[in-house]
C-alpha cells in the first residue's frame, strides 16, 4: 500500500470532510430545537468524500467557468485529427494514379509502399521516448511543441520529389505528432472536473473520426475536381494535414496549465485558481476545490513527478503490487484499443482495390461490394466518409456514457457486441466465398458497419484516458510512453502479421478475433477497475485493496439529509450510513 504523508486541513477542507460523518441518533433523525431534518432514501456512490463535495452545491456545468473549460478543449480536441486524417489520407492517396505514377510505385504495392506507411509507427514509438518532456515542460508546451513539428514535416511531405524525402516527412509528422497526441490526454485526464471526466477527456480521441472525414473529403474533392491537373490532386489533401494542428499551436499556449502539474513545480495558487474558476465557477470556497487541492497536494507531495533522469527507469512503475496491477491495465487496454478487429474493420479502402491494404474485416470488400454493384471509387470514397461519420456519432455517445453508465459495463457491452458483429460476419463472409451469394455480401458488408459502431461506442472515447486514468500522478507520463509503445508494436503486428494470416487462413481469420475478443471479455469482467465517480487521486484506496476489482465496484451507502433551521435556511449533507 502507497503511504500519504499528513497534510492539516483548512477550515473548509474539515467543512467538507464533516458532510460525510453523522452520528444515527434521534436527534438527527427529529432536528434539535428549531431545526428540522429530512431523510431522503439511501443511494450508492463510489466515493463519500467526493459525493459530499458536491452535494450540497453541484458546479453549474453550463456556468461561465465550464464554458470557457469547453472553448478551450475544443481547441486542443484538434489534435487528436492528426492520426485519423494521415490514417484516411494515406489510405486513399495510394490508389490515386497521379500518385503512384509520380514516384513510380507499382498500382500493386512494393517494399516502398510497405515504408511509407510503416514509417508512421516508427515515428510513433519514437516519439513515445520522449513523453517526460511533458513532466519537464508541462503538458501545455508540449503540444505545442508537437503541433508545431507536424507542421514543419507537412511542408517536408508535401513538397517531397523523391520517396526517401517523402517518407522523412512522415516521420516527423508521427514523431511529433506522439508528443501531441500522448500530452493532450494527459492535460484533459488532469484539467477535467472529475464529475465529467469521463465525458470531457473521452470527447478528445473522437476528433479522430473528424480527421478521417476531412481528409477523405479533401481527397474526394481534389480528385474529383483536379485530376488531370497534374499532382495537385493528392498534394493538396497533404498540404491540408497542417490544418487542425496549425490552430491548436496558435492557441494552446493561451489555455490553463495542468493543475496537477502546477502543484508538482509547488505552484499551488495557480493550481487553485485554474480548478475554482473552471471545477467551481469561480467559487473559491466550494468543498470540490478544497477536496481537490487537498488530494492532489498530499498525492504529489508523497509521490513527486519523474524528472528526466529517472524517465528511461522504468523499474518505479512496477515497484509494489498496486503499480504493478495498474501497468497491467495501462498495457491491456493498450493492446486491446489496438487489436479487437478494429483495425481491421476499416470503411472500404479504394487501396484494397489494387490490392496494397489486406486487412481483415475489409479483407472481402472489394469482392463483396462489386457483388453488389459498387465498384466507383469515388462511391468507395463516400463509404469512406459514411463509415467515420457513423463511428464519430456512436463515440460522441460513449463518451457521455463512460460518466453515466460506466466504464466497465462500457466496454463489456462493447466487446460482447463485437463478439456477436465478427460471429456473423465470418459466416457471411464464408457463405459469399463458397457461393457468391449477394445476400450474404450485403449481410457482411451491413455487420462490418455495425461492428465499427459497436466498437467507437466504448473504446474509441476511452482509447488513451483509460490507460492514463488508472495511473498515479508521477506514473502518468512515463505510463503514457509506455502507452504508445505498446499500441506501436500492436500496429507492427497489424501491419505485417495480419495479411500473411489471411493469406493462408481467410475468412477464418475472423473467427480467430471472435476468440480473442472472448478473452478480452473475460479479462475485463475479472481484472477492469471502475474509475467513474472517484477523482484520480481516490483511485489509490482502490489499487490497495486486495482486490482493485471488487474495490472498485463496491459502492457506498449514504442518505441524502436536508436541515432547515429556525430562520428557513436550508442546507442539504450526505451521510454514511
């Protein structure tokens, strides 16, 4: 168990921590002299402290301080396009004639393709090396920093003549896009009200669907309206990858600091006006701010953030068994957001028609959409665009879901859905290869659409805040580097494993992930922590238990009491029961 060091409470800190203790006599029950005392019925919370905090005064989430939260995370939600928009733009670039032509690729694919877009995960694990300049520097300059550098490598693509200067720029393009896209999840696991953390952090990776659906536009557009003009069709789409990083680099430095990290450089009055102004509306005597500053200061203060000495010693994340417990879920999820299908489950690739993107769920489009009639590519384009807008929708829900359902039952929800989507569509797919039946086309082409919604509800949101979630303030840096490298070597085993299997195997490749997904089932019914309704911080009580799991799930009774006194002052606490 992980020792905090005594800190004294202020007034209003003992006011807060006192809503949650009360004594059952008749007094309470019947009011003392003029005061009068009503029970509600018992409800369940995770945290008691936490729930008392916000009891009596809950923080207006549509007061000014969490409008201007809102302003400014939309701004930073930017970053997030960048690896959905390389992922849509490279995707449909390849099967551009103009393209291929102009490097002398083969329409078929070659070695040089294969670097093209495997360079983008080096440059990923790359960067993920470098995460403790966000300990260092603080969260906000580093996407800056990130921002700033996927511009510079934008300019390096788009005005490349030759494939080794080409695929140079796409390694600055994803190793300073890791910088961005690994703080930026950090700042929104840090800056968001706990209450809504779930909603406002997990809106950050959906901005990945509008990524793909810029860039599938941008390449639908130009190669409708200029092909033939040379090769502006497909570096036009490339100039426009500056777009949503260009405007998070102009104003990003203009947003709040992490409060957390604030109170690690012992910077405490910023830390305390950036969480009464956007987790209190401006109320600096409201119990949510003491409750936070307290936690986060006694946290920090037992647990120092790593410096960049320590950041390659990567022994402080697994040094005691709670630590332990929570690398596992940070590799877990890791893994998983990478490898339960989806990333076979793509929209159909115009690449697929020339045969230089095999994967799995997408494996049989080209063939199951000619069975039906679609062969156009720019019908195949709009696909494209309709599979991003579908996956965006979904995920914008799970967002606000992951607050009020929880993330557990999410993403057991999610994956027993995925479960059933790749059951079906392995036998459709398997009955359009043996009999090329249009019926078992179209049925395979509706699951695989399914399927992507039923994953963006649950994983997409959560993608990179759960792994960061579960961790402690001084983990969450280097964690997050471990993060990225872990779904680095997962896109490794996408990239280059996944089309030697269905080579070989098929459509039973599908089956494979029904069986995977089972285990990830029962890996997250047995092992998943639930983090809804407790702030970072009160997720330690939970890693101690013998069982985090259990811990997690077990809820806390309190009766909701309201007093009025003898003048008509009314005031609402929450007592254990």
């Amino acid at each position: 168990m992980e020792e905090k060091k005594p800190h004294p409470y202020s007034e209003h800190e003992e006011n807060a921590r006192g809503q949650t203790e009360s004594s059952s006599t008749s007094d309470h029950d019947n009011g003392i002299g003029n005061e009068k005392v009503a029970d509600l019925p018992e409800v369940n919370v995770a945290n008691a402290d936490f729930a008392a905090a916000i009891e009596e005064n809950p923080p207006n989430p549509w007061g000014p301080g969490y409008l201007k939260l809102y302003m400014f995370s939309a701004l930073i939600f930017l970053t997030a396009t960048m690896n959905g928009y390389d992922g849509s733009l490279m995707g449909s670039i390849n099967a551009l004639p103009s393209y291929t032509s102009y490097f002398g690729l083969p329409p078929t694919g070659n070695a040089g393709t294969g670097i093209v877009f495997a360079i983008f995960q080096i440059g990923q694990m790359a960067g993920a090396l470098f995460i403790w300049l966000a300990d260092w520097q603080g969260r906000k300059r580093v996407i800056f920093i990130g921002c700033l550098g996927v511009i510079v490598g934008t300019i390096v693509v788009s005005t490349a003549k030759t494939i080794p200067v080409f695929t140079g720029g796409r390694f600055l393009l994803s190793f300073f896009g890791t910088f961005a896209t690994t703080a930026a999840p950090l700042y929104f696991l840090e800056i968001a009200p706990p209450q809504y953390r779930g909603t406002i952090a997990g809106l950050y990776n959906t901005t990945w669907y509008m990524g793909s659906i810029i860039a599938t536009f941008a390449v639908y557009g130009a190669h409708l309206h200029l092909a033939g003009m040379g090769d502006l069709d497909w570096r036009l789409p490339l100039w426009l990858q500056m777009l949503c990083p260009g405007i998070t680099c102009i104003g990003v430095m203009f947003c709040p600091e992490s409060p957390r990290w604030l109170v690690a450089k012992d910077r405490h009055d910023e830390a305390r006006a950036i969480i009464t102004k956007y987790h209190a509306n401006g109320d600096g005597s409201h119990p949510i701010v003491h409750l936070e500053m307290r936690e986060m200061t006694d946290s920090l203060r037992a647990h120092p953030m790593t410096n960049w000495r320590q950041y390659f010693d990567l022994r402080d994340l697994f040094r005691t068994r709670s630590r332990r417990y929570r690398m596992m879920l940070n590799i877990a999820f890791s893994w998983f957001g990478q490898f339960s299908g989806n990333k076979y489950a793509a929209a159909p690739s115009p690449t697929l028609q020339h045969g230089t993107d095999r994967s799995v769920i997408s494996y049989y489009l080209p063939y199951l959409l000619k069975n039906v009639g679609v062969t156009n590519t720019n019908t195949i384009l709009l696909l494209n665009a309709v599979y991003a807008i579908t996956g965006w929708i979904a995920a914008i829900i799970g967002a606000r879901l992951h607050d009020v359902v929880g993330r557990r039952k999410m993403f057991l929800i999610s994956t027993g859905g995925m479960i059933l989507c790749l059951s079906i569509t392995a036998g459709t797919a398997a009955g359009y290869v043996e009999t090329g039946s249009s019926q078992a086309s179209a049925a395979s082409i509706a699951f695989i659409y399914i399927f992507g919604v039923t994953f963006a509800i649950a994983y997409t949101s959560m993608q990179p805040i759960y792994p960061g979630e579960v961790l402690t303030n001084d983990m969450r840096a280097k964690g997050m580097g471990v993060f990225q490298l872990t779904s680095g070597a997962s896109g490794f085993v996408n990239t280059f494993a996944a089309p030697v299997a269905l080579s070989n195997i098929g459509y039973w490749f599908y089956v494979f992930f029904v069986f995977f997904d089972a285990f990830e089932f029962a890996f997250i019914y047995f092992l998943f922590v639930e983090t809804k309704g407790r702030t970072l911080e009160e997720l330690d009580e939970v890693f101690a238990a013998k069982d985090p799991r259990k811990a997690s799930t077990t809820l806390v009774a309190v009766r909701r009491r309201t007093r009025v006194d003898g003048e008509g002052e009314e005031r609402k606490e929450l007592v254990v029961v």
